[in-house]
C-alpha cells in the first residue's frame, strides 16, 4: 500500500473510540462493517466498476480517512487521492450463492492500523453480476449509503456507455465537520439518563450474555399485515402522531410486556447532518438513548404521547454522542462489556419502495447482506412504503434465539392491532400471544382424559377381587398377597373405627416402608379418614410439630418407633401383618371414597419458616397414579421399587402404582437407598422394571451401574436433572423419564423422555387433566419462550394447605381460563414443541452487581463436568457491595472404586472455574469453590441450600482476616500481579486498590479499559486484548491468565 501522507490528522472522537473499542473486543471479525451491495439481471464492466470506485474515492474524502492507534491515542487522518487505489476485487457465486458470497465479503474485518476502511468487489454468476462495496461504520453509514448507491449508479451509467461521468461527480464533496456538542445538550441529556440502568432492561426470554462477546448476528425480515398497517396508519391519524413514534411506542411496549423496564431505554440513531451537508458521506449518525418510562397501568394512547416527547427532545438535543457521557453514569456493573444505556434499537426510514433500478444497459436491484453480526440484543428496523411496512429484526445470537425473535414479531403485531382496538385500555391487559403461541398453549394442554375408576382405593379393591393370590408386596424375605394386603387394610380399619376415627379425621402413619405401612394406607382410606405420613426418623421437634399442627387424631405406629413425649392423638400400634388372606374377597364394585375428598396430607418444608401440609385428594392421586400407569406401560408382569421415604410425597407413587396394575411392590432394604450396588442388587433380583428416585439418589446409583438399569424404566424427579447425569443414565440403556411436580399439585405434573444425546434438559409436557401456564410478576399470562413463574391447574391441584387459609389464598388462584391453579414459585417457560423449561425458584433469583442471576443456572453450568457429581450455589453477603457467589463442589466418584474408599477423584477448581467463565456472565462466576465430601441434604433427599448459606457465611468470617493478610503480603504486591496493580491504580488514579480489586467495579470503563490493555502489553510485553480484560478484570485474575506459574497466590480458600 502507498505511504499515508500525514494531511489533515486529528485525535478521533468519542463515538469513534466505541466503534474502534469494539473492533478490539472482536478483531477477527468484521462487527462495524456496513456495504452498499445490488445485483444486476446480466454482466457487469470490469473497467468501469473500477472508474466508478475511482471517482467514488476522489469524491469522498471520508472514504479515504484512515484510523491508527498512537501513543496518544487513536487519531485519523486523509489520505491524499493520488495515493490510494482500491482494486475491485474479482469473486464468483453458483446461482443462488451470491448473497451468501457478498456477506463473507462484508464480513471479513478491516485492520484499524492505517489502512483504508473501503474495498469493492465484483461476484460473477451466471444469474447475474453483483457488486459490493464494503465499508467501515467509522467512515461510513446509512445516509452515506444511499448517497453512494445513487453516484455510483449514475457513475457506472456513463461509463458503461462511454460517456462522461455527470459534472457533479468530478467535483470533491465538501467534507462535514460536527460541530462540539452543545453545552445545554450536554446538561439535557445527563438530566434525562440520571439513573439509568440497562441491567433492567433484560427481557424475559432468551439468556444473559457472556463475558467475552462474540457479537454474532442474525436477523428476520417480515412484513406487517395488510390489516396491521391500515390499523397503524389510522392510529398514526387517531393519535396526532408520526408514524415512526406510534412504532416506537409500540416497540417499547413489546419490549416492557417482556420484562424489560418499566424505566425504558431505547437506542435510536440520529442523523446528525446539517441540511447543507444532507449528502456528505461519513460517520454522521448519534445513537442516543430514547427515555421512555412504561407504565402497564396506562393506555397505549399515553406512551405514544411519551414516546413522542422523548422522541422530539432526543432530536432537538442530537448534537451530543452519549458516548461522551459514558464514564459518568451508572452502567451494568461488573465486568459487562456492554458500555451503553441500553440494549434495544429502534430505527424508522422511509422507503421509496422501488425493487429495482437502471444500471447501464442492464437493470439492478439492491442486495439486502448484513454482515453477521449485532452490537444490540435486538434492533427492530422498520422501512416504509406506501403500501407495506418491512420489519427488519436483527439480534445477537448469544443472548436470544431465532424462536425468541420470530415470536417477539408475531406478538409485536399482536399487540398492535389490540392497542388499536382499545388506546385507552391498561396496556398491561392487552393480549400478548400470538397465533403461533396460542397453537402450541393449546396443543401442549390438551391433556382431558377419564380418571376411571376416581380413586386409588377403589382401583386397588378392582385388583384384589381379580387376583386375591398374586404377591403384592415384597421384601426382605417376605411376600404378600393381594387378598392379604386386603385384609391387613380391613383390620387396620376396624382397630380405626374402636378408637373413634371417623370419615374426614386424619390419622398419622408412622411406620418403615412394607407390607403393614401399605396396608395401613389403604385401611385409612375404608375408615374414610385422610392418612398423614411421617418420618420416625426424622427430628423430634418437627415430628412433633407436624402431629401437632395436623391435628391428627390417631397415630398408627411400628413396634420400635418412638414418638415425641406429649402426643395428643391416640397412639395405636401396627401389628406385624399375618400371612391370612381368608375371607371374603371385597365386592370390585362397591366403589370408593368420594373422589373430591381429601386422600392424605403432606407436610413439606421449603428453605425458610415451619413445615406446611398439603391435601390432596382421591380423584388428584389417582389421576397421576393412572397417568404413569399408562405413561410407563405398567402391567401385572412389572414390579416397582418402592425406594423413596413415605414422608416425602414421590412415595405415594411407588407404592400405588404396581397396586392399581396388578404388578409386585418391592420394597427397597434402607441400606439400597444410599448404597448404589446393593440398590442395583435388588433391582436385578426382583427384575423391577420401575425405578423412581431423585437426581441426588440417581448419581449414587450411576457411579455403580454396569449394565443392570438396560431395559428398565427409570424416573428421574425431586430436582433439576443435571444434563451429565441425564446422558450417563440416558446411555445405561434404560427408557429415562424426566418429571416435575411440586407436593401442591400431586407427586408429579410434567413428564417427558430423555433422549440418548440430551443437550438441554427439559420437564415435558403436562400429564392427563393438567394444564401450565407462566405468568409475569402481576399474574399476566406469558407467551412461548418468556420466562416467569409456572403455574398448573387441573385435577391434579390440591385442596389447599391445612389451618391455612391466608396461604391458600395466596398460593391457589383461580384463572378465566385455567380455573383453579396453584403458583409454584418456579422459574419456567414454555419451549415451541410445548415441553416446559424450569429456570429455576424466584426466591433463588438474585441481583448481584446490577445482574440478574438464577443460582440454578450457575449449577447447571458447574454441574456439567466430569469430575464433579453434585453442586449447590449460595450468595453470601446478600444485598451489599461485597456480595459474592460460593459454589460447593461434592466431586465424582471413579468408577474403579475400592471397597474401603470413596473413590473420590479430586476437582479441579481452576479448570472448574475456566469453564464456568466460558459459559456464564462474569458475574455469575463462582468467586469461590469449596470441594467438600458431600453436600447436605433435606429430609427429603433435596440439597440443603439453607445450611450451605450458613456455612458460606462463617467461612466468610473467618477468612476475612486471612484475605485482608494476603492482600497485604509481599507475594501479592510483587511479580506480575503486583506489576498488574500498579497499572490498575494509575489508570484508574486510584492507590487504595488491592490485587482483587475490579477493574470495572472500581471506577474503569471501556475506554480506560483499552489504554489498560496498552499499558499492560507495553510493560509486560504479552499481547493483551480488550476481551481479557473483561474476563479477567482483577490484577491478580490477569496475572493468572497471563502468567499462571508466576502469579501470586490467592487468598486462602480460593
């Protein structure tokens, strides 16, 4: 390339600088790259392609200004007409390939290092010639592009023809100088973005972005409806406002019905160009943050109204680039390569509505290519006609999907045609679900089917009058028959009804799983009462609490068991039960209990405050009873382990479903329950064919099975089902069943297969007569793909919570549509093929340095390594600066273990911690990892994230002095972490800094940030990128990745 001659040199401007800074984050990419690209229906002239980007270049001084990184900074300059050529460079496309060539084209990326930021190119197809010019945002944009395909079409004319190029076209254009910003624009905008927080304008659907960015686009084109652009046309007449105002308005209301807001920050660029300027080409567009406060309460007629003021005072105040105003307001927080206001854009051009044009002796059409990529989460860019309205949306992949956005179009119409209909409605109660998604709420929760017979009770008396001599129950060296479970269940309702039981009275079983505790069950059920399970071996204060707070009026206990002192009910002993099945056989007709009675209570506790019970009824048991009957193809061949303790509600299932069917209950020995190989013992000598345990019980067994699960039914529920663990039970080769239900909707709700490859873990899809749904945070139902709380309706939903009633009404609402559901408090949406995706608790979603963070989300994450078997995530310091995520780690057993060890394989934490900064916003990484032999767990065989808090926090305490002493030592303050500090502190004019002081959280910003990046490489002479920074934003993190073996320790614990 000719020698630059140094004409015309300045320091480049801030907008420049975030354009170049993003160039830095993905330098092999071509992220700020735009094009002016048409083709032709025949050839195109090599010579006079070449004349016309000659003349274009003379032109233009913006298309020869050339970038470089000084010293002092980056600066620009001109290059001088003689001393640039830009040769057009010669492609070739298969017919249909073009636009696919032409976007590799654009895309290549540009080096900011004193070369042009222009080249050009012919694609010769046999369906016609195409060219591309493609250019750097720097010195380029949208204005300039129309401006470029207009003298180019005309320059190219003459030429082709053998003519002069028109006389305007020989003359330069006179370059455009920005005047300095204002001084009241200034103040105008720090007024409107005072207070400001992009973390709050996240929407609800698809997933938070990662540290390091890789800003990959993709976009969909469609078209409004004829019925949606006569409906905005007359909005735009009913509500004295530009069409663009009335699109922006209802963009901003798309996106607050999505989660984001309600303090709405929209991107819209600006043409900045004074009218005399109106043709020069260059960088003359601000994009500046549009303001606008959404309240769901109003009518749409009062955001238009908004919209419009926001809308009119960004214009009137467009000579200020916000960039400037970066380093003083409030950003993400953490180390978010995000420097900007907001995450949305809005873009309006009217459209002339031509298709195609004259170009020499043939004619062209323009060829829409973008190149890749997208600096925004979503850009809706509307082009306008006469007769149709073009919505062009362009997101980044990293953070939604191409359902996520073919969604947000179809509802974005949607709601438009309902604000339409109703401009004064409350914008929170338009409807916001789209066709697409009413098909597949529909299809997904049309589950009707009989429950036949009503009650489990009733199905079991079925069973035992068609065959009284078929074993039952069995285990531990005993096996008993159907008529002798029968009788043992008449007896227990006898011994009920002497001691003054009566129907609707709840009794107590307190009992080890077998035989007696079965027929104990079913002998409450002929009492009528309502059977209430308990644990012996769980605590005495909440065995206590529980008896005490059911009420219950009789206690059915096990020889050996002792209760609390001070039982109220009247204790009654469970014999052992007698091989006697004699006696008449029950009459399979005379039905059962009344189905919408209460079946038994169930006492749960959640993180925090007292157990609560739960009642269920008869027709809700034995709706999902019947339901995995079906689902799992039990018969009277199959036998079921009966694994799970009573008191936890899964039980229930294990025990009534070989019941119904006919088939054998086996019951599991308590050392199968903790012990993976005597667990899979049993298995094989019973030939169970249905096993049911939770994820944490699932893992033990895994560790130990070799083939013995082949064939066999499995069901996996309890808790999240980690995608490592899924795959290895999916590969044991037996049929996996993932499940979710929480006790309030009976046992189980959703279920769904896991396939051999599974990648994404999902519930599935509603069991019989039940129906989900996900609503916002003020109960407003949600479309597919948008995450908030899960709600489920139908037989499956209990009667609600015992001596309640406040919690009832709380929990247990009732919907126009639905009826009565109950609000699960579980994070969740609805997947396209109608599955269901938990994302997680509401009360386990945090803020943390302005992010929203789902813990289980981060457990995911860790839990997806093969030397980790069970993770739980805690947040310590909740709501202060100094808060922090710690992830206890419980790590994999080695499948050669030895009969005296655990065969425990050590974790490897760094790596660990690699992967998860890999896969998760970096403020959502762990800051610390603590390996521990197992994690506790609840009574109920579910993590205790509770006692975890409480260990994280005194680890905390104890460490602080320890890390303020590391922090302090010579090591740290010395080699390269110590190197490191001393640049983070005169960057950042700061001395007080430690070596685990963030860059970001202590004052930094993306142009601090780059000369950072300089320094470092200056000093410590490593290339160093701007993406390092943000992946690793302390001294002592920097030093590790530059250096591992001469950093400087961490402080002790990490």
């Amino acid at each position: 390339m000719p020698e630059a001659t140094e004409v015309r040199s300045r320091p480049a401007d801030s907008k420049e600088h975030a354009l170049w800074l993003l160039d830095e984050l993905v330098p092999v990419k071509g992220v700020n790259n735009l094009s002016v690209a048409l083709q032709a229906d025949g050839p195109l002239l090599g010579p006079a392609l070449q004349g016309t980007v000659d003349l274009l270049l003379r032109r233009h001084e913006a298309l020869r200004t050339v970038f470089r990184q000084e010293q002092a900074g980056l600066v620009k300059e001109v290059l001088d007409p003689a001393a640039l050529r830009i040769e057009v460079e010669q492609l070739a496309a298969e017919p249909g390939e073009v636009a696919a060539v032409v976007g590799e084209f654009i895309a290549r990326p540009f080096d900011i290092d004193g070369r042009p930021l222009v080249r050009a190119a012919r694609v010769r197809c046999a369906d016609g010639d195409a060219f591309c010019l493609a250019v750097h945002h720097l010195v380029f944009d949208t204005v300039s592009g129309a401006v470029l395909l207009e003298e180019f079409t005309a320059g190219y004319t003459a030429l082709a023809a053998g003519a002069a190029p028109p006389a305007e076209l020989l003359a330069a254009q006179p370059p455009y100088r920005e005047p300095s910003p204002r001084a009241a624009a200034v103040e105008y905008w720090r007024g409107q973005l005072a207070g400001a927080d992009a973390a709050g304008l996240a929407l609800w659907c698809g997933s938070e972005d990662l540290p390091e960015p890789t800003l990959t686009g993709d976009q969909i084109t469609a078209d409004l409806s004829p019925r949606a652009t006569e409906v905005l046309r007359r909005l735009q007449q009913e509500l004295r406002a530009p069409e663009a105002v009335v699109l922006l308005a209802a963009y901003g209301l798309l996106l607050a019905r999505h989660g984001a807001g309600p303090d709405l920050v929209v991107g819209t660029p600006v043409n900045v160009r004074a009218r005399e300027a109106s043709r020069a080409v260059g960088y003359h567009v601000n994009t500046l943050p549009l303001r606008i406060p959404v309240d769901l309460g109003g009518g749409f007629r009062d955001l238009v109204r908004t919209a419009r003021v926001a809308f009119l005072g960004a214009v009137a105040h467009a000579d200020v680039p916000v960039d400037i105003l970066l380093p003083e307001l409030r950003r993400d927080g953490g180390a978010s390569w995000r420097n900007t206001v907001f995450r949305h854009l809005f873009n309006y051009v009217p459209d002339d509505g031509r298709t195609s044009f004259p170009l020499g002796d043939t004619t062209a059409r323009r060829l829409p290519v973008e190149n890749g990529f997208s600096k925004f989460d979503l850009e809706f860019f509307f082009l306008s006609s006469a007769d149709k309205v073009t919505v062009r949306a362009a997101y980044y992949t990293q953070v939604l999907d191409r359902a996520d956005v073919q969604g947000l179009l179809e509802r974005f119409e949607a709601l438009l045609l309902a604000a339409a209909e109703g401009p004064d409605r409350p914008m929170g109660e338009l409807p916001l679900s789209g066709p697409s998604d009413l098909a597949v709420l529909a299809a997904s929760n049309d589950t009707a089917r009989p429950v036949d017979p009503p009650s489990v009770l009733a199905a079991v008396r079925e069973r035992v009058a068609l065959t009284p001599s078929a074993p039952a129950v069995v285990g531990d060296g005993r096996s008993t028959t159907y008529a002798e479970l029968w009788r043992a269940a008449e007896d227990t309702r006898d011994v009920l009804a002497d001691a003054g039981v009566r129907a609707g009275d709840i009794v107590a079983l307190a009992a080890p799983r077998g035989p007696e505790l079965a027929a104990a069950a079913l002998g409450v059920w002929l009492a009528g009462a309502v059977y209430l399970p308990v644990d012996p071996e769980h605590p005495v204060q909440r065995l206590a609490y529980v008896l005490e707070d059911s009420g219950a009026q009789a206690v059915l206990t096990a020889p050996g068991v002792e209760l609390p002192e001070g039982v109220r009910a009247r204790v009654l002993a469970l014999e052992p039960l007698a091989p006697d099945g004699s006696g008449p056989l029950p009459d399979p007709g005379a039905g059962g209990p009344d189905p919408d009675s209460c079946a038994y209570l169930i006492y749960t506790s959640g993180s925090t405050g007292k157990p609560k019970g739960t009642l269920v009824g008869h027709r809700s048991l034995a709706n999902v009873v019947q339901h995995f009957a079906e689902e799992l193809k039990v018969t009277a061949d199959d036998a079921v382990l009966w694994l799970t303790t009573f008191a936890f509600d899964i039980s229930a299932l294990e025990l009534f479903l070989p019941l119904v069917c006919g088939g054998r209950l086996v019951v599991a020995s308590d050392e199968a329950r903790t012990d993976g190989r005597a667990l899979l013992a049993e298995v094989v000598a019973h030939d169970v064919g249905v096993v049911q345990a939770t994820p944490t019980t699932w893992r033990v067994v895994a560790d130990a099975a070799d083939g013995q699960l082949a064939g066999r039914r499995l069901v996996c529920g309890g808790e999240p089902l980690p995608p490592a663990l899924a795959r290895t039970l999916a590969a044991s080769g037996g049929s996996l069943l993932n499940v979710y239900g929480p006790s309030e909707t009976t046992i189980w709700s959703t279920s769904g297969p896991v396939p051999d490859e599974v990648v994404r873990v999902d519930v599935g899809r509603p069991i019989a007569n039940t129906q989900v749904f996900v609503v916002d945070p003020d109960g407003r139902e949600l479309p597919v793909g948008v995450q908030g709380e899960l709600c489920i309706a139908g037989s499956g939903v209990a009667l609600g919570y015992h001596n309640r009633p406040e919690l009832t009404a709380d929990r247990f609402r009732d919907h126009p549509a639905y009826g009565r559901h109950y609000r699960t408090g579980d994070l969740a949406r609805l997947r396209p093929d109608g599955s269901v995706e938990l994302l997680g608790r509401t009360d386990r979603q945090i803020k943390l340095r302005g992010h929203r963070i789902e813990l289980g989300e981060v457990e995911a994450v860790l839990l997806d390594r093969p030397d980790v078997r069970d993770v739980a995530v805690v947040v310590v310091g909740r709501g202060g600066p100094d808060a922090a995520l710690v992830a206890f780690v419980e790590p994999a057993h080695g499948a050669e273990e030895g009969e005296g060890g655990d065969g425990a394989a050590e974790v490897d934490t760094a790596g660990l911690t690699a992967h998860a900064r890999s896969l998760l916003p970096s403020a959502a990484v762990p800051q610390e990892i603590v390996v521990l032999e197992s994690l506790p767990t609840t009574a109920n065989e579910k993590r205790d994230h509770l006692a975890l808090t409480r260990l994280a926090e005194q680890r905390r305490s104890e460490r602080s002095a320890a890390a303020e002493s590391a922090q302090a030592s010579p090591e740290a303050q010395s080699g390269t972490a110590g190197r490191l500090l001393a640049l983070w502190q005169s960057t950042l004019g700061r001395t007080d800094l430690g070596p685990h002081a963030n860059f970001f959280d202590s004052g930094g910003h993306s142009l601090l940030g780059a000369q950072l990046v300089q320094r470092i490489e200056k000093t410590l002479g490593v290339p160093v990128r701007l993406a390092d920074l943000f992946a690793h934003p302390t001294p002592l993190a920097m030093a590790e990745h530059l250096d591992p073996d001469a950093a400087a320790p961490s402080a002790p614990g990490n």
